[in-house]
C-alpha cells in the first residue's frame, strides 16, 4: 500500500520538486538553527509525558536531547539553548495548573482510507481534559507569528484527530496548537471534515504520478541550496 502522511502532502502542496527531493530522490533537507531547536525541545517532551518528569528530570532530559547540528556558531547554540531553558521552565510551570490528563504522547496512526492508501501520522499529545473532552495537541516552538494562519489551515491536525479517532474509535473534540515560545494555545473545535478523505486521496494521486508544473517559493525552502531546480542558493 502507498503510504502518505502530512509531511509528504505538505511537501508536495508547497512545491512538486521539494517532494522529488525527500520523497523520490530520499536526499535530506539541512536543518538549520529553528528547525534543529525544534526536534530537541519535541524529544524532551516527549520524556517530560512519557516519563512524568519534574523540573529537574525534565532540564536534563533536554542536556541528553540536545542535537548541536544546524547552527551557524557555537554562540548562536548557546543562545538557543538558553532560550529552551526558559522555555521549558515556563512550560513546567503552565503543565502544573493545567487539569488536563496526558493520554498519549508521540503516539503513531496508521489508518488505511481506501484499498491502495494507508495514511499515517505521529501526533504530539492527546490529552483528557478535566471535563472529559478528548484534545489533539500540537506543539509549535512559536518563532513566526502567525497564528491565524494555523487556525485557517490546520490540514495537520484534521488529519492527526481523524487518525487517532479511528485508532481509538474514539471522538475527538479539539484540535489545539500549542505555541511554547509564549505558552499560548489555540483550541479549536473539531468537527469530522467530509471533505478531508477525498481531499487526501486526491493528494494520493497526484504524489503518486507527480507533475512538476510550478515551484514553491525558493528564499524560504530548507533544499534551497541543495535543490537542483532552486532559484535561490547562498
Ligand atoms: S528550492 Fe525551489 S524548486 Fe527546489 S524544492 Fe525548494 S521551492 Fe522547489
């Protein structure tokens, strides 16, 4: 079966040669200094709910965590590293008046939608909360501040609370983004979306034979330097 999942539909959707380059041609986009910081602070969340962590544990989990590739000095790693100090300190104390109950962490769907289709996710946290509404979190270091876009477009979530109300056969009440940098949330309520199954197959068939008729916008793509058809390498 063809396996398809978020990363894949967004690559795709933002430019057909972005998806050649990970998904065909399986080369590796460069991390840089945002997207480097970001995969420590999800691992050490990840300990923090699966490992119910207390301040203490949870600073050293993000020493063992931390991956030093992507920035450009190691003043620059430094700076971000103390940043992520305060950030989880701020997180710590957020999660201690927070009546929610963490159900899942880093918890992996694995959904067939049709007879050729599997889609597949893996969803930050599911959380019960105190009124027993079923949440799907997703955690976004908060470094653009664009938090009206993610309302408008949240594909992604639709995706992972479909995924995980079919693992579970459960119903999925929110779907939320949770922007650490100021530890704010936007719950939205979540209504299954008829459109969303079509729409994914539909994403299905163009990945599957994929037409390269446009570019995205090279200055912010992460192949920028590596991509052959870039119009925008430093
Ligand atoms: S560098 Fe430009 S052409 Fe290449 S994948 Fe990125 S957006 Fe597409």
């Amino acid at each position: 079966m063809f396996e398809i999942n978020y990363s894949k539909i967004n690559s795709y959707l933002f430019c057909p040669y972005l998806y050649k380059f990970s998904y065909i041609d399986r080369k590796y986009t460069q991390h840089n200094p945002k997207t480097s910081f970001g995969l420590s602070i999800h691992k050490t969340l990840k300990d923090f709910a699966q490992k119910k962590l207390d301040l203490k544990r949870l600073l050293f989990a993000y020493e063992e965590n931390w991956c030093n590739y992507g920035y450009t000095s190691p003043q620059q790693m430094l700076e971000y590293y103390d940043m992520g100090i305060e950030m989880l300190k701020k997180f710590y104390n957020a999660e201690l008046t927070n009546n929610s109950k963490i159900l899942y962490s880093e918890d992996i769907f694995k959904v067939e939608i049709n007879d050729d289709v599997v889609l597949r996710g893996t969803v930050d946290r599911v959380d019960k909360t105190a009124d027993g509404k079923i949440e799907i979190v997703d955690y976004k270091m908060g470094f653009e501040e664009k938090e009206n876009g993610y309302e408008k477009n949240s594909l992604q979530l639709k995706i992972y609370a479909y995924g995980i109300s079919k693992k579970y056969s459960i119903n999925i009440d929110y779907i939320s983004y949770y922007f650490l940098m100021n530890q704010k949330k936007i719950r939205i309520e979540y209504k299954p979306d008829a459109d969303l199954i079509p729409f994914l197959i539909d994403c299905y068939k163009k990945i599957q034979f994929p037409v390269f008729d446009r570019k995205g916008r090279c200055d912010i793509c992460l192949a920028k330097n590596l991509c052959e058809f870039s119009d925008f390498k430093i």
